[in-house]
C-alpha cells in the first residue's frame, strides 16, 4: 500500500486537473456540456485513480488502476487536441496542458512498469 499524497506522479496529476479547469475558463459557453465537462473529469479521474488504486492489497490491482489514470490522461489529450484544433482558449494554457499532460503519462508508465 502507498499513501497516495506521497506519491509524485499524483502531485503532478492534481497539478495538471488545477492547469486543465483553470484552461477550461477560457472555452465558448456552447462547449460548457462538451468539452468542458470532459475535460474536467477526465483530468479529474487521473489523480483520482492513482489515489484508489494505492489502496489496493496487491500490485497487480494497483497497476490496473495505474492503467486506468493513464487511459484518462489519453482521453484529456484527445479532447484537449480537439481544441487546439478549434483555436479554443488561449494558446500558451493549452500548450501547458499538453506538455504536463505527456510528461504525467511517462511519469506513469514508468511507474507501473517498476511496480511490476
């Protein structure tokens, strides 16, 4: 069992859920049920995962939800690339968003690989 608060890869997860909503403010009112409801909670799920997972009895269920943070962070790249392709919000936050979100997801990977 890990204490989740101990561990970075959730530090930099809660890092990246702040810089994602604080993004979102910046996105047409039209996507509020679209991209801005995605967006939070698939970066919201990330920390939230690696936190129920250090809970778990054994490697093997942390790992799985070692997996399932990481597939969130795919899912909030998917929707954060669909809004640079729209030019929704500012630039330089998305930019931050996309490069936290890629270094969490190595940060992750790497991780569940060594638990193994």
């Amino acid at each position: 069992m890990h204490n989740f608060k101990n561990l970075k890869i959730w530090q930099k997860a809660l890092d990246l859920t702040d810089l994602a909503l604080y993004y979102i403010e910046g996105l047409p009112m039209n996507e509020r049920f679209n991209l801005i409801d995605q967006i939070n909670r698939s970066s919201c799920s990330i920390p939230s995962n690696i936190a129920e997972g250090s809970g778990k009895r054994t490697t093997a269920h942390f790992s799985e939800f070692l997996t399932t943070a990481l597939t969130s962070s795919y899912e909030l790249e998917t929707h954060l690339l669909i809004c640079e392709r729209r030019k929704y919000g500012d630039a330089k936050k998305l930019k931050d968003c996309l490069g936290l979100n890629t270094e969490l997801q190595k940060m992750i990977f790497a991780f569940r690989e060594n638990l193994k």
